[in-house]
C-alpha cells in the first residue's frame, strides 16, 4: 500500500511540474523513421530535422521535417503532443498524437496523422535513457480526400 501512495504522490508531483525538454528523442539522433504506407506497405521513411518544446504548452513540440515515398520527397510541418505517461520500475512509456501537414497541393501531399508510443529504460546508474523505441501509427490522407492510406513508422 506505501508503494502505491509513494506512486502516486511521485506521479502527482510530476503531473504538475514542468514536463522536461525531450525535443532531441523526436529527431531519431539524426536517423530517418522507416516504415510503410498503404495496404500493400510501400516502404516509407520519415526524417525529423527540428524538434522545439513549446513554452507554453510543455507537453506539445513543433516538428519539421520530411517524408519519402519511393521517389515522393515531400517537406511536412506540425506538431507532436504528449496525451499520457506511465513510470514503470524499469520501462516507461509516453503515449501521444501527431499531425503533419505536408507542403505542396498536388494528389500525393496530404496530413499525417495518428497516435505515438515512445518506451526508453532508465539506468539509474548512468542516469542515461537506454533502449528507446518510438513508434508512430496512424495515416496519411491526401488534401483532395481521394486518398487515405495507413502509415507506421518507427526508430532503428
């Protein structure tokens, strides 16, 4: 019964404190995503080159960057935000939404949209993250509306 009041005072107390800055997690250490898109899973890869907290809502990041679909390279901006987090003995987990809306207006420029889930281990030894695995699920639906395909892309 302590461990789970402890838990919750701890949880409680980071709720309410300022969410630390984890802009860098998002850029992948310069590494593109890889994943798919389409039933048929085309080979998709998403590339992050700016990641910025917001400062006013701490929970939410500007992301820029760019997809690849075959020989589509197509620029996106949009926002990344964190819904929930869950602090584990060892693993945690943050859970979000993103949305990115791509440049241009041709049939292949559309919103990429969905859910994330981000699970790292902490080492307190190191007090470094270790093991990170991000996964982004969701879609991408071209402006006209005539196209609507399912994405997933994760880190390497």
């Amino acid at each position: 019964m302590k461990k789970y009041l402890l838990l919750l005072i701890f949880l409680g107390g980071f709720i309410a404190a300022q969410m630390p800055n984890i802009s860098s997690v998002w850029m992948n250490n310069s590494q593109p995503y890889v994943g798919t898109i389409t039933a048929q899973k085309i080979p998709m890869k998403v590339k992050i080159n700016i990641s910025e907290q917001d400062k006013k809502k701490d929970q939410e990041y500007f992301i820029s960057g760019f997809s690849l679909v075959e020989t589509t390279h197509t620029n996106f901006e949009g926002k990344l935000k964190i819904t929930k987090y869950k602090v584990g003995n060892k693993r945690n987990t943050v859970f979000g939404e993103y949305q990115f809306e791509e440049e241009g207006v041709g049939k292949h420029s559309g919103v990429l949209k969905g859910k994330f889930i981000y699970t790292f281990l902490w080492n307190k030894k190191t007090e470094k993250i270790e093991n990170q695995f991000i996964e982004f699920i969701g879609s991408w639906k071209s402006y006209d509306g005539k196209l609507d395909y399912p994405t997933n892309w994760k880190n390497q």
